[in-house]
C-alpha cells in the first residue's frame, strides 16, 4: 500500500517537473503554427531579406530585414557598454574587492539586474533622450544611441555575474603558479586568470547579448519606431520586439500582419534560443576544462 | 616605480570605474526617478482611482491590479516550480533527462519577455477563450516565474546536508516523508527566497501582459479572474504613449515608476538579504 503510495507521488513528481520542456515546445509550436501562414505569401527569402517593412501599406510588404537589422545594430552598441562594464566590475569584485566591499557591490549589481525594464525605458525616455539630444545636437533623441547605452546597463549585471562566477572556479594553484614564476597581480590577471576563465566570461557576454536583444519595452520606448535600416548610431531604428509590441495590438488576428508579426517573433526566439544553446556548450566546455563536476 | 607597476596601477583603477560605473546608474536612475517623482506621491495617489481621463486622481486599483496579477503567477508558477526541484533534486533521474530539463530550463528563462505574450495570446487569451483577463496574464506571468522559482529550490534543496536525509531514511521514514517532513521544512527559507525574487521580477514585467491582461482604463477595482486590469508597469506605458495631456501624464508617470521601483527594489532587496542570512547559517 505504502510502496504504491510513493510511486503514484514519483510519478507525479516526474509529470510536474516535465512543466519547463512542454512550455518551451508549446511556445516552439505556437510560433511555428501562426508564422507559417505568411510564408505562403511571401517566400522566406523575401521575407528575411526584404528592405522594406509596412505591413498596413496596400499592398503590404513584409520585408523584416531593417527590423533585424536595427535589433543587431543596438544589440551591438550594447556589447560596447556591457562587456567593459561587466568584465571589468567582476575583475573588480573578483580581485580588488575585500569581503566586506563584495558584500556591498554584489548586492548593487544584483539590484541593478532588478530594475523593471520599463523603469529603464520610462529613464531613457524621459532623463537620458532630452540629454543626448542635448549634448550632441541631434535631431531627434530617440534613437539608437539612446538605446544602446541603455541596453548595455541591462546587460551589465548579466555579464557581470556570470562571469563573477566563471572567475571564482579558477583554481587557487593557478593564481599561485604565477606569482611563483615572479608575475604581478596584473599580469597575472590579465595572462592567468583570464583565459583560464575565458570561456565562462564568453558565455555570460552571450547571455547579456541574448538579454540585450530580447528586451522589449526598453526599446519600445526609446528607440524611435522608424522602420529603416540604420545607417548612423544616430538614427532612429525600429528592433524587432519593438515592432511586435508596436503592432500586435492592431492587426487583425488571422490577417497576414498578424502572421508577419508572429514570423518576427520566431526568428527572435531561434535568434536567443542559439545564443542559449551556444553559452550552454561552452560553460560545459569550460567546466571540463577545469575539472569541475557540474 | 617600474613600467610594469604602472600598467597595474593603470589597469586596477580601470577596474575600479566599472564597477563605480554600476552604481552611478543605480544612484542615478534611483536618484532622478525619486526627485521629480516623489512630490505627486502622497495618501490620495496611493488610496483613489484615476479619473479626468487619466490627469489626475491615483493609482489604487492599478496597484490591485499588479497584485493580483502576481499572487496569480506565484500560485500557478510556486508548486510546479518547486515540484520540477525535487524531481531533479531528491529523485535524481537519469543524467539524460537531468539534461534535457536542465536546458529546457535554462532555454525558458532567456526567453524574450513579448515572446511569452504571443504564447499567452494564442493559447490561453484565445485558444483557452479565457480573454483578456487576470487569469491569462498570470499563467503568462508564471511561466515566466517558473525558471526563477525552479533554480532557487533547487539550490536550496541541494544544500540540504545529505546527512539528515539518511537519517530520516534509517528510522524508517520513506522518501516521501522524508521530502516532505524533513528536506522541504529545512529548504523552506532557500524557497521563500526564489519566490520573493519572482515576485519581484513578475510585478515589473510589461511585454508578457500588453496582448494577455492590461488595459489602458479600466473604471474601478477588478472584480473578478476574468476581468482586464491596469497593472502599474502598463500603466507608465500607457501614461507615456497614449492620452492627449502629456504634462500631466508624465507627472504620473514619474509618480508611479518610482512606486513600480520603491516595490520590486525592496522586494529584491528582501530577498538579498534572506539569502546572504541563509547562506550564513549553512556555512556556520
């Protein structure tokens, strides 16, 4: 009786614990089902390559190509922000920091990370737009610059404390053997440390990115919304989440607009599922290559 | 001093301003946010409706809005959460599905927030029939939570000493009651934990709600699961885009965020602090 008792719990437990993968196949599948649609009008190529996007236009054009664009090109100058940033603040935690600092600065940037993203967008909106158009004189504030650097304060935290933790498996015998053969601290950061724990810090940059470039309303917000392919840092530009969030609301559902939109979202998810993959692959790398278990 | 000293000197001072640089954007956004928006905060904004077409009034059943829209994610995302880690913890299947549900996992939590609300769009808004409504939202809300709430236990049913499950098993106890009576008891701080932290990721979180729960207006207090709300991250976007009195509305706005930001802050904070507290005891 009893023993039937725990194997109806385990398998219950097993039917539970399998919620995560039905979710990811269930999203897999819905954007497969209502993207398909709008590759029976439009062939694939046209739609990836396609320079123009006016999706109420008649005819309409589906081309997502600027929308792509613009998501790499802010993507992009957030990775000039977060990769500095964050490498060099878990440099900092890592080696300079005392405990009683770390106990203060791992917080900071833990609460960082917490920041509603539409408090970040509300900021760039409000604060730092009407700033940069300021400072550099620019038509309009709204743009990818803007968006960029806002994106990059985003990801810092997410490359800051996975590579924080990618630094913190590095052996002590390797930071020893250094100073023994007469290194400096510096050197042997920057000679020891850092490679021995460069595959770790890649895979938080590429979480950051994957981060940067799924992130919606911050970019809804401060972007601009102009479906051109950017040519400056200064151009308005409008990233594919921005245009789901922009658009969703108003096409019909069933429409091609609708399937368009639901393409866009496919390509973003196969976009951030292979940056997921890619990180996986390499912190197993990266484990292996230190000897550690997990 | 030496070439080399300098470069050191050089680099460690570099290291020090990123890190500076994390806290001059916490301090500024906090700081900017709380000066222009901490005078429209008073005991009418936070207890009245909005009204005059969203110029003036509160904000009262937004935030009711948010809350119930969270306590829906946390009881829908909280037992399969914590279900998921102990499977993968206390019944340790096989290294393949550890795997396969370790990246599906991992896979679901980089997810892009508007991605979760065309899932909850089609399947629960339509397909389900359940609308726009409270109930959509928070099971859109919870998968999102669901990986927060699964690597938390997880951890915290790890650091459960291995030793008091043996014990438990010598005197007879099965695994079930000894999941149940002695490692979730001991994992229940870890747990709590991973909650507050979904809770404040949940209440913040703006794309997965835009096509499943929110409304721009709404007149009065929800009353009932199937109801559209305003919820407060909406509300500042909707502050912000839509509406003809933009003066007005960013006042609102600004008012809001820094209560949006006051509430995930110190939740996030509460949860730090439970942490750094719990991980004392087992290090101890």
């Amino acid at each position: 009786m009893n023993k039937r008792k725990e194997r109806i719990i385990r398998y219950l437990f097993t039917a539970l614990a399998f919620a995560s993968l039905v979710f990811l196949v269930g999203i897999v599948f819905v954007l497969f089902r209502e993207a398909l649609p709008i590759f029976g009008k439009v062939s694939p190529k046209a739609f990836l390559l396609g320079k123009s996007w006016y999706p109420t236009s008649s005819p309409p054009e589906f081309g997502i190509l600027p929308l792509i664009l613009a998501s790499l090109w802010v993507t992009l100058g957030a990775l000039v922000i977060c990769v500095p940033l964050g490498v060099g603040s878990a440099l900092y935690l890592h080696e300079l920091a005392g405990p009683r600092q770390r106990a203060l600065l791992k917080p900071v940037i833990e609460i960082l990370a917490s920041v509603p993203s539409i408090v970040y967008g509300f900021f760039g909106m409000v604060i730092l737009a009407p700033f940069l158009q300021d400072t550099f004189n620019l038509p309009i504030g709204l743009c990818a610059l803007t968006t960029s650097i806002i994106l990059g304060v985003m990801a810092t935290p997410t490359v800051a404390s996975i590579a924080e933790d990618a630094l913190s498996y590095v052996p002590r015998s390797f930071r020893e053997a250094s100073f023994a053969v007469g290194a400096d601290r510096w050197q042997t950061l920057t000679k020891v440390i850092i490679p021995a724990a460069g595959s770790g810090i890649s895979t938080g940059i590429i979480l950051g990115m994957s981060r940067a470039i799924g992130e919606t309303m911050t970019v809804l917000m401060v972007a601009g919304g102009s479906a051109v392919i950017p040519h400056s840092i200064f151009d308005p530009v409008r990233p594919m989440t921005a245009a789901i969030a922009a658009e969703m609301g108003e096409a019909p559902v069933g429409s091609d607009h609708y399937h368009a939109l639901f393409a866009i979202a496919l390509m973003l998810f196969l976009i951030t599922f292979a940056f997921n993959i890619a990180a996986e692959l390499i912190s197993r790398r990266f484990r292996l290559k230190l000897g550690l278990s997990r | 001093m030496k070439r080399r000293d300098i470069v050191q000197k050089l680099g460690f001072s570099a290291l020090f301003a990123c890190m500076a640089a994390n806290i001059v954007f916490l301090g500024g956004i906090v700081f900017f946010i709380a000066a222009r928006g901490l005078g429209s905060i008073n005991w009418a904004f936070l207890t009245q409706a909005p009204r005059d077409s969203m110029t003036a009034g509160g904000v009262a059943p937004v935030i009711a809005g948010t809350f119930y829209l969270t306590l829906g994610a946390i009881i829908f995302a909280l037992p399969l959460g914590v279900a998921s880690a102990i499977y993968l913890t206390e019944y340790s299947p096989r290294g393949w599905i550890v795997n396969l549900l370790r990246i599906s996992i991992n896979n679901l939590a980089g997810v892009p927030s508007v991605v979760f609300g065309l899932f909850g769009l089609t399947v629960f808004v339509k397909y389900m029939g359940f609308g726009v409504s409270i109930l959509s939202g928070s099971l859109t809300l919870g998968i999102l939570a669901l990986p927060v709430i699964i690597s938390a236990s997880q951890e915290a049913l790890t650091a459960v000493p291995q030793s008091i499950r043996e014990a438990s098993l010598a005197l007879g106890a099965t695994q079930w009651e000894t999941i149940r009576r002695v490692v979730l008891p001991a994992a229940l701080p870890g747990i709590l934990t991973g909650v507050i932290l979904s809770v404040g990721r949940v209440a913040g979180e703006t794309a997965p709600i835009l096509f499943t729960a929110a409304a721009f207006y709404v007149k009065g207090y929800p009353h009932s699961i199937f109801s559209e709300v305003m919820a407060l991250p909406y509300h500042i976007y909707a502050l912000m885009t839509e509406g003809t009195h933009p003066e007005e509305q960013t006042r609102i706005a600004y008012a809001s965020s820094l209560l949006l930001l006051a509430l995930v802050l110190s939740v996030s904070m509460l949860a730090i602090y439970i942490r750094a507290r719990q991980r004392k005891t087992y290090n101890a």
